[in-house]
C-alpha cells in the first residue's frame, strides 16, 4: 500500500476511504420514472466498478476512486421490500434565523476522485453514456485540491475521520470579496482556527465559530466525527467561488445535528458565522452501498428473487 489507506492494485467501487485527492467530480443524477429508465439506471450501477477499472488502470498512480450513493426514493424502486438503511430519508431544509439550507433533488450520486482531471473526466463520459436517457443531470461540480488542502477563503479545510456509509452533499458559494473585506484576526474567529498554521482557537463566549458549531459531542467527552472530502470549485470569470460540502457518516444524525447547529445556532440564534458569507444552493442525502451490495442491487428484479436479502451491514471507512 502506497500509505496505508490504497492498494495500487485494489483499485475498485465504492472507495470511500481513498486518500484525498487533487481533483474530483462530484455529480447529482434524477432518474426517470419508467421501467426502462430503472433498468438502465441498475445496468450502470452494476458497470460502476467495471468502468472504474478500466479507467484506473492506464495510470495506477492516478488513484482513480468512484463511490455510488443512492437516494431514499430510488432505493426503493431498486430493492421494493427488501431491508432499507434504518436512517436513509430525503434531505429535510433547515430555516435558520437568518440563512437556509434548501432540500434538493438527488437519486443518484457519483464521487468521483483521482491526481489527474483526464481519468475522471473520462469515467464521468463514461458513467453518463451508460445512464444516457434515463436519467437528468440536477448537478455536476468538478472541484480541485487548493494548495495544502484549503478552501477557498483561505484555510485549511478541517477532515475528520470515523466509520459509515450515510452521505450528505451541499453545494456552497462564497462572497470573497466580502469575507476577503475582513481582517484576519475576524475570520480566524468566525473559523475557530488560525489561518497561518491552522491552530485551533478557543471561542469567543458571545459566539461560537464555525469550527465549535461543527463538532458534535458524544457525551462522554469525545466526539462524533465524519469523514469530510470538501473540495473547492470556482469559475473566475463568471464570478462563481464556492465549497462542494460531503460528509460521510455510519449515521445520519451526527451530520443532521452539525448542520441544524450551524444553521439554527447554538444557543438558538448563535448561528455559524461562516454563513453570512457562504450560500447553501443545494441539500441531498444519500446511502453508499458496500460493492458487494451494489451489485446486488444492480440484479434485475428476477435475479434479486434469487438471492438472499442483502445485508445493510455498515463498512468502515479510513481511520
């Protein structure tokens, strides 16, 4: 293994515990109401793992990774009757005192990853040839790595690692010219750390920062973490500077209360600062599968009979 989280010839689906990467795709599929569009939706769903080979593997040091996640309508039409993640519901929008976190439409989602634009790029053609027809295109994001893994306002993007499969995608656009109008010591104490080195900073006692509001406590004095690969993304030109959110979790609910935290306050109306100047366009929730699982959710409905219900069991992710 390269460092201890990727096997160079382990290169497959459902990756989620890749390394983080240079670039990635994240991209936000409906599909369509039809029979047809159902079987050509799970055709591709079983060719996921097929095509990331086949990609991957013209440059093994690309670490080309894909992870399919499901939305609850689509799973289901996928599996009708069959065992369902206990936590897997639609996105529920959140109306802050002064911002909001809109609830948007998703069935499918592809989290695309690699060191090299070409090689996802080439699996997206790909993936989208297979689903062309039956299904629309309510996001696509192509995002990249920001020197030593900042965001576009300029720090370092905060990655927590724990165990799961739920997944949550938002989509965030910046004000930078009025966040970049703030001197530094105001925005290290709307982040919660410094901008520098990326030291973490007490808050505050009239107002928690982003850094704060984000943490969930377990209880007993630790914390609730989730696996974060936030990328940036920006079109200079039109103007357009933002952060693609994604978070993984083995449940739902620590994203759930993180975001109602930010959004909501705590105290109530203590709102994550960050917001004034970060814009939420988008909110959806999935599950991601292990392999095994999607494959089987692949079947056609006769195959599927065939099998034994599939397990739900969660897979762990890098820790």
């Amino acid at each position: 293994m390269s460092d201890g989280r990727w096997s160079r010839v382990g290169i497959d689906a459902q990756s989620v515990d890749a390394p983080l990467s240079r670039v990635a795709i994240f991209l936000v599929l409906v599909a369509g109401p039809t029979d047809d569009d159902l079987a050509t939706v799970r055709e591709a769903l079983g060719a996921v793992d097929d095509l990331v080979k086949t990609v991957g593997f013209r440059d093994l040091d690309g670490r080309l990774s894909c992870i399919a996640g499901i939305g609850s309508a689509l799973w289901d039409r996928l599996a009708p009757g069959a065992p369902r993640p206990a936590e897997l519901r639609p996105f529920a929008p959140i109306d802050g005192p002064a911002h909001r976190a809109p609830s948007t439409p998703g069935d499918l989602l592809f989290h695309i990853r690699a060191e090299r634009a070409d090689l996802c790029f080439e699996l997206e053609r790909l993936l989208l040839g297979r689903l062309r027809g039956a299904i629309t295109v309510a996001d696509e994001v192509h995002a990249f790595r920001y020197f030593d893994a900042r965001d576009l306002l300029g720090f370092v993007d905060g990655t927590a690692f724990a165990g799961g499969s739920y997944v949550v995608v938002q989509k965030y656009v910046h004000d930078l010219d009025a966040w970049n109008a703030l001197d530094t010591g105001t925005q290290e104490a709307i982040i919660g750390r410094t901008k520098a080195d990326n030291i973490e900073l007490d808050d505050d006692a009239a107002r928690p920062s982003h850094k704060s509001l984000a943490t969930i406590d377990d209880g007993a004095g630790g914390e609730l973490d989730i696996l974060r690969d936030n990328m940036p993304f920006g079109r200079p030109a039109a103007g357009e500077f933002g952060t693609y959110f994604i978070g993984y979790a083995g449940r739902l609910w620590v994203i759930e209360q993180m975001l109602q935290r930010m959004f909501l306050g705590e105290p109530p109306g203590r709102y994550d600062r960050i917001l004034d100047f970060s814009t939420a366009l988008t909110g959806t929730t999935f599950f991601v599968p292990t392999n095994g699982l999607l494959q089987r959710l692949a079947d056609p409905p006769a195959a599927a009979a065939a099998r034994q219900p599939p397990s739900l069991g969660i897979g762990s992710l890098r820790g």
